[in-house]
C-alpha cells in the first residue's frame, strides 16, 4: 500500500476514481455502456470523445514541459490549423470529396509542422525564453487564423471531414481513436527508444546534457514540433465536430487546460522526468471536472470557480512543501520513526 | 560566467542580471528603441494622414488605455521580480461586474471602489502567499486565480450590468482641459499619479531595490539579507491592487460591467510590458518603457482605425510581430555587451 501510494500517479488516479465515484453516486447510470446503432455509448464515452483535443494537445506539452519548456500557442495552432482546412474546404471546387478532405488534413498537419518548426526555431536557435517565443505566435496566431477566414465563420459540409471528430469506427469515435494512437506512439517512441531519456535529459540539465554530446536543439526542436502537429490535430477535429471554424473561439484557453492536465498528470514545470500517462489521467481529471458538475446539478456558471478550487487542490496536495507539512503534522505523535522522502 | 551564458542559450534564469553587464546608456537601449519606434510611428501617420498630427490624437493614446497603463505597471512589478501574473484581466473583469452589481443596488460609490480594491488586493496578495509559501509556479496559481476571478464573474452575473450611478457617469463624461481644444479624462491623471508613484517605489525605495536584485538573482537578494520572501508576496498583491484599479478605471470608460470584459487583456499587458524593455527573466526594465509599450500598441490599434480598410486583426498580427522584434533586439544586446 505504501509503496502504492509512493508511486507519482496515485494522487491523480485517487482523484479521478473520486470524481467518477462522485458522479455514479449521483447518477446511477454514470458508468453504465450501451450500444446503439452499432455505436458505443455512455457517459464515459462522452468524456472521453469531448476531452480527445485536450489530451492530445497535453500530450505535446508534456514533452515540451519535460524539456523545460512552455508551448503557450497551441491554442493558437487549433485555430490556424481549423481554419486552414475549412478554408481550403470552402473555396475547392468539390467541397465534399474524400480527396477535398484528405487534403485538407494535409494542409492543417503542415501548418501545424511549420509552426512548431517556427516556435523550435525561436527556442533552440534564437535561444529565446520558450514562454515567451511561444507568447509570439499566441498573441498573432488568432489574428492570422482571422485573416485565413476573412473575420468568419466558415462552414463546410464535407461528411469526410466531419467523420475526424464526430464519427465512429469499430463502435468507438474516430477522435478517441486518433488520440489512442498518437498516445501509443509517443509512448513507443519515447520510451522504447532514447528519445524520452534524452528529452529528460536536456530538461534536467540543458548545460550538462549539451557538454555529453547530447544534440539539445534537435531534440527541442522535436518536442516543439510535436506539440504543434497534436495542437493541429486537435484543431480538425474541433473544427470537424462542429463544421465549421471559428478563428476567435476555436481551442481557447485550451493551452491553459492542457498545461493544467500536464501538471495534475504529475510533470513538474520545473523539467525533466514526466509521465504520459499522468498526462492522460489529468486531463481526464479536468474533462470529468465538467460532467461533474453537470451531474451535480451544480449550475454551469459555477464550473470555473469549482474548477480553479480544484486545481489549486491537487497542485496544493503535490507540492513538496505542502507534503512535507503534512507528513510532519502526521509524524508528530510518533517522533523517531524516519520516512523516506517520497517524490 | 559571461561566457557560460553565451553557450547556453537553453538556460531559463540569466546567471547574471543584464543590468549589471550593460555598461551606460546600454541598460536604457531597449526602452529608447520603443520610444524611438513609437515616434517613428507618429510620425508616419502624420505623413500619411494630415489630422493625425494633432494633440488630441496623442492625448487619446492615454485616455483610451488608462487601465491598460495601470495594468502594466502592476505586471512591470510581477515580472521584475521575475514572475508573471496571468489573473489580471480576469481581476479586471471582476472589479467591473462587483462595482456595476453593487451600484446597481444602490451603494455608496467610495465604499463600492473601496471594497473593490479590496478584493483585488487581497487576491492578489493570497496568490503571492501561495506562491510563495507552498512553492509552486506563479504561472500555474494566477492561472487558477484567473479561472476563480472569471468564474466568480459568472457566478454574479452572465449579462451585462450598465452604471447609472452619477458619480461614475460624471466622471465617465468629465474633460479636463488643458491648453486650447484639448483635454483629458480624470482617469488619465489617476493612470499617471499611479506611474509617477510606481516610479518613485521601484527607484527610489528600497522596496524597489528588492525587486530588481530578486530578479536578478534571488539567491543572492536572500543571502544578502534582503527581504525577499515579503517582497515577493507583495508584488502579487501590488499587481491585484493595480488590477482593480485598471477594473475601476474601465468601468469609468464603458460604464458597465460585463462578465466577459477584458478577456486577453494579460497577453496585452504583458505585451506592452516586453515592448517597453522589460525582460521576462526579471531584473531589468523600467515602468515608463511599460508605459511607451501600452502606447506604442494604442497607436498601432489608431493606425488601424485611421487606415479604415485594414480589419481589426491585424491587431494582433502587428502586436505579435512588435513582441518578435522586440524580443530579438534583447537577444542581440545581451549578446553584444555580454
């Protein structure tokens, strides 16, 4: 048990296994799945579909952060990439085929990839504080995803496009799907190969990891990139589920949710080593937040304050100073007894 | 150690303050950049339309942005220390729908603005604390403060509140005149008392003092016995303070409160702040710069008004290329006096 509890994930778990345990009390059914038209449904499920951006984008952070880095622009990223692809959609000749589609995927992945080369550019070449190199492309990005729509709304109805983030294959939504997939291989590249050590490694020690030969700026430049190409993702598939791309609204203050999820997953900001999964967890955690509050019967303009409770909660509960408070406050009445410091 | 600093360009804090390696009028060139760009762009717009050379256009950069100013001189603060504080449009808001609510039923103005500061204050300072004394990150705690300040917003209200109030109309419509046709609001001598004392502290006060050595390096502030954890918790609550005050001020302007107001305004005041030659590692930078980089962003934003074709977000393309350029004349100096 101890040991259990030493683990960095088991805060997050404790905490999203309370909040689904909050939500079955209330609402019975909660955890309950059904298949409908050969589709899986339930609110799991939902949870899951409605939180895929989220998880994807904190997917790309969590490497960034774990180089010591912030990737503010994401936010950004979702808007260009969504209104890149629904304005390529728009002005082609056959809006609704599948090559139309295809395209514009292709288009969204490359912004995406041009973004992140632009933002790893800015951090490991120019050496510019990466909270401030991304600051750049956030503060312009909104303004350039406007220029794109021309200030509009953009509307396609393309059924190929639409399936990215409201279709179902094998019984489950594409878009959890997608971020399944982006999830494993992370995973697989990161930590069947060096990378993810190497990652760490310039997080921990940019000076000491460049002095033994590490390439840092490639690496940076990887982790960047990758970010930018998830934000992309997530930018179709907020722009598929809605048809239609909203350069003001699209993926706002997502960045701040993914870094929140990254954070709740256990990664500190501070670099280094980071978990994925913790990742996953904390974003769950934050999507769960908002079924939660519905469940509740919490009316909805109250989420945001719930949720900032919430957070400063968890990042409250791992904070070395916090713990250290509450393991003496615990050790007090048997003085003597040593207990490792856990991390 | 210079050298050290020109290997690594990964490192997030400077070994070394800038301050201290700019030698002269160096340390001031960041900021003499800004005011220079902000003439040139005066000066380009009374080239290319003729009633743009006119006092009043000038004295709108101010009136127009009161609270932007007050917000970037709260955030010079945060971010000389080495911090950043991302509550503080939200905190804007919140005073906004407090007062509009409050007034609504009927109290008394200087208790409404008291109480407002209050608020924001005190904020502000619970931020710093947990900061400060739990240790974790002012990115991630004025993050949760910005969710709480915006929620709370929604909690009072979800549509907007108009001030009918007297006190708040009259002084929303009162003109000050100065020399011939021109004038400037009230809220424009309470922005400038705001930066004259902000001026006075960060120079002249051994607060101020405490600031820019945290900035530049915080374990030396403390060794050398200066009040660092103190300082640092104030700073926060300075920021609030301003952010209410930038809230009251707004509320001035557009005479209601609206619980979506003032979204972005952050990204703003740090941009104005990083335009005006303050570095976001912390240690160098003045609050006038702050104050020629929220002018520099008004005239880009009457550019635009003035131009008519040109849409509105170009806005923010235009700020975010400033942010860019600016940034990379820091790296240039710092490389070159390093």
């Amino acid at each position: 048990m101890k040991s259990l509890m030493k683990n960095r994930l088991a805060w997050p778990v404790i905490a999203l296994a309370a909040l689904l345990l909050l939500n079955q009390i209330f609402r019975p059914d909660f955890l309950s799945l059904r298949m409908q038209d050969g589709h899986l449904y339930g609110s799991i499920i939902d949870i899951m579909r409605n939180g895929a951006p989220t998880i994807l984008i904190a997917l790309g952070m969590t490497l960034v952060i774990a180089t010591r880095g912030i990737d503010l622009s994401v936010g950004a990223v979702v808007a260009i990439a969504g209104a890149a692809s629904c304005a390529y959609i728009a002005a082609s000749p056959e809006p609704a085929s599948p090559v139309t589609a295809a395209m514009a995927v292709l288009i969204a992945v490359m912004a995406g990839l041009f973004l992140g080369l632009w933002n790893g550019f800015l951090v490991s070449t120019v050496g510019v504080q990466p909270i401030i190199a991304t600051l750049v492309l956030m503060t312009a990005g909104r303004g350039i995803a406007q220029l794109i729509t021309g200030g509009q709304i953009v509307s396609v109805s393309n059924d190929h496009y639409k399936s990215i983030g409201a279709g179902y294959l094998f019984t489950l939504p594409i878009s959890i799907l997608i971020t399944a997939a982006v999830f494993v291989l992370a995973a697989v590249l990161t930590r069947r190969t060096a990378l993810g050590t190497l990652v760490e490694a310039v997080g921990i020690n940019p000076v000491a990891s460049r002095l033994a030969g590490l390439r840092s700026r490639n690496i940076i430049w990887i982790v960047y990139v990758f970010s930018a190409v998830c934000a992309a993702i997530a930018g179709l598939m907020i722009s598929s589920n809605v048809t239609a791309a909203d350069a003001n609204n699209a993926g706002l203050y997502i960045e701040m949710d993914a870094i929140l999820a990254v954070v709740i997953g256990g990664t500190s900001l501070a670099g280094g080593r980071y978990t994925l999964a913790g990742t996953v967890i904390g974003a769950f955690i934050i999507q769960t937040l908002t079924t939660t509050v519905y469940t509740l019967g919490i009316p909805p303009e109250v989420t945001l304050v719930f949720k900032a409770l919430v957070v400063i909660t968890v990042c409250l509960l791992q904070a070395p100073k916090a713990r250290n408070l509450l393991r003496s406050l615990k050790a007090a009445p048997k003085p003597g007894t040593k207990e490792k410091v856990a991390i | 150690m210079s050298s050290l600093s020109t290997l690594t360009p990964l490192t997030v804090k400077e070994p070394t303050p800038l301050r201290n390696r700019m030698r002269g009028g160096a340390r001031y060139a960041p900021t003499l950049a800004t005011l220079g760009l902000f003439i040139a762009m005066f000066a380009v717009g009374a080239g290319m339309y003729p009633s743009f050379l006119s006092g009043q256009v000038f004295l709108n950069l101010f009136i127009d942005n009161t609270f932007l100013i007050v917000l970037a001189v709260g955030m010079t603060f945060v971010i000389l220390t080495g911090g950043i504080d991302l509550s503080v449009g939200a905190v804007v808001a919140l005073s906004m729908m407090v007062s509009a609510t409050l007034l609504q039923q009927g109290w008394n103005p200087a208790t409404v603005i008291f109480l407002v500061l209050v608020i924001g204050g005190g904020l502000g300072l619970l931020m710093g604390l947990i900061i400060q004394y739990f240790d974790i990150q002012p990115f991630i705690v004025t993050l949760a403060g910005m969710f709480l300040a915006r929620g709370l917003c929604y909690v009072i209200s979800l549509d907007s509140i108009p001030v009918t109030e007297g006190f708040f109309t009259s002084v929303a419509q009162a003109q000050i005149p100065l020399s011939g046709d021109l004038f400037v609001s009230p809220g424009v001598l309470l922005a400038l008392a705001i930066v004259a004392a902000a001026f006075f502290i960060l120079h002249h006060t051994r607060f101020g003092r405490t600031v820019y050595a945290i900035g530049g390096n915080e374990h030396s502030a403390m060794l050398m016995g200066l009040p660092v954890t103190r300082t640092k918790v104030l700073v926060y609550a300075l920021s609030g303070l301003c952010s209410a005050v930038a809230g009251v001020l707004f509320s001035f302007y557009s005479l209601s409160g609206y619980s979506l107001a003032a979204q972005g305004m952050e990204l703003d005041a740090i941009a104005a702040v990083v335009i005006g030659g303050t570095l976001l590692t912390g240690g160098t930078g003045y609050v006038l710069g702050s104050v020629v980089g929220v002018l520099v962003l008004g005239i880009v934003q009457t550019f635009i008004a003035y131009d008519g074709t040109l849409s509105s977000w170009w806005t923010k393309i235009v700020i975010g290329g400033l942010l860019l350029v600016f940034i990379l004349l820091q790296r240039l100096f710092a490389r070159r006096t390093a």
